[in-house]
C-alpha cells in the first residue's frame, strides 16, 4: 500500500472460536482460587492492569487536540477515544457489576452508538484524560475492597455467563486494556512515529535504519507475492 492507494474497504473479522464454544467452560466459570494465595494474585493482576492503564494514556503524551482526535483506519481508531473507551469500560466492570457504580456517571457510558469511542467537540483531551484517571481510581477502590472471590453480575453479557467474580473481572479488563493499549501504539506511530512504551523491547535504530528495515520488509512482501504468482 502506498499513500496514494484507496482507503480499505472495512471488514469485519470472523468470530473467534471461544474455549466455551469449544466445549470448555473458562468462559462461563472461572474456577475458584482456593489453594493460591489470593491475595498475591490480585496484587499481580492489578499490577499488570495498572501497568496496560498508563501505557494506554502515555500514548496522550504530546499530541494536540486534533492528532489525539484524528481517525487513522476506517473504522475511525484514534488515541483519545480508545483512552475514552477504556475509562468507561473500567467505570462499568468495577462499578454497575459489583454494586458499586461511579458517581456522576456521565450519559455516554449507557450509550450504544459509539460515543465513548471519540471525544465530541464539547469533551477537550484533558477533560477525558481526568474522567480516566477518576474511573480508574474508582476501579482501584473496588478492587482493594473486594476479595477476588467477591460476586457480581453483567447485566450486558448473555444470561449464562453474567455471573462473575472480580478474578474474573481483573483478568477481563487486564486483557481489554492492553488490547487497546497496544491499539492506540500503532495509531500514535501511524500519527508521528513515536513507537514503543518505553519498556526496552522496541529494537534500538536510528530513523535511517528504520527507514532500511521497512524497505527490507517491503521487499519481503513483494518477493512473497510473486511468488504466489509463480514469478
């Protein structure tokens, strides 16, 4: 693809097979934690959780309104709405699902039009950045005051499996943090090139070096096409 090549037509990707639909039972019933020491792993789980949280708003860092706001595929993925996303997510998993909903919830969280998924005119990229950071206390909250065997219930998952526990929870929202976490690094890099989280497993080159290694990989795709082609 080059600059020059239409936009993409969007397609949406097939249906994961799921342990559950597989015929196990991870999806519906997470198990006990009975014999581990609970207390260590809700420690390391929301360690881990915390750690994806500010990957995820690092990606903030520097940008204007409009480059935090700016749509970089078809489906319209941009760094502000994915931290706005993920601050209702967490507002809604440790808040409505345990008893415990955040105060002055703002109306989008109960939307199902995509409004929490960029920031309107109204919503500057500071007034997001503080509504994360007051979900994600709130969360905090009711994690340190839950044991990881606590129950609570999605009202929004099918009737089968709404009945969780906060181990449940933690691992849920650990993997949907750092699904957009890693979402919002290759928007930021498409944005201005900025790559990485600064964690060291980014490979050290120089803007020169990088430009040969795309050319390198560039060549690699071409290569593999014609050879598919037979050439």
């Amino acid at each position: 693809m080059t600059s020059a090549d239409p936009v993409p037509e969007v397609h949406p990707a097939p249906a994961a097979p799921t342990i559950a639909s597989s015929g196990g039972s991870m999806l519906s019933d997470e198990g006990s934690t009975t014999g581990i020491d609970a207390e260590v792993l809700k420690r390391t789980l929301h360690r881990y959780l915390q750690k994806h949280r500010a990957a995820l708003v690092a990606k903030l860092d520097g940008l204007a309104e409009r480059q935090a706001r700016w749509p970089v595929t078809p489906t319209g993925t941009n760094v502000l709405g994915l931290v706005k996303h993920v601050a209702g997510v967490q507002a809604m998993y440790f808040g409505e699902v345990f008893g415990r909903p955040l105060p002055n919830a703002p109306a989008w969280l109960e939307s199902e039009d995509g409004d929490d998924m960029y920031a309107t005119l109204d919503e500057t990229l500071d007034d997001v950045v503080a509504f994360h950071h007051r979900s994600a206390a709130h969360a905090d909250a009711t994690i340190e005051a839950l044991d990881l065997n606590a129950r609570g219930v999605v009202p929004w998952w099918p009737e089968d499996r709404r009945r969780v526990t906060l181990h449940r929870i933690l691992v849920h929202m650990g993997y949907e943090t750092a699904r957009h976490a890693g979402h919002a690094d290759i928007v930021r890099e498409m944005l201005d090139g900025l790559a990485g989280d600064g964690d060291g497993n980014l490979a050290e080159k120089t803007p020169d070096e990088w430009v040969l290694w795309r050319e390198h990989l560039v060549d690699v795709a071409e290569r593999s096409g014609l050879r598919d082609l037979g050439a």
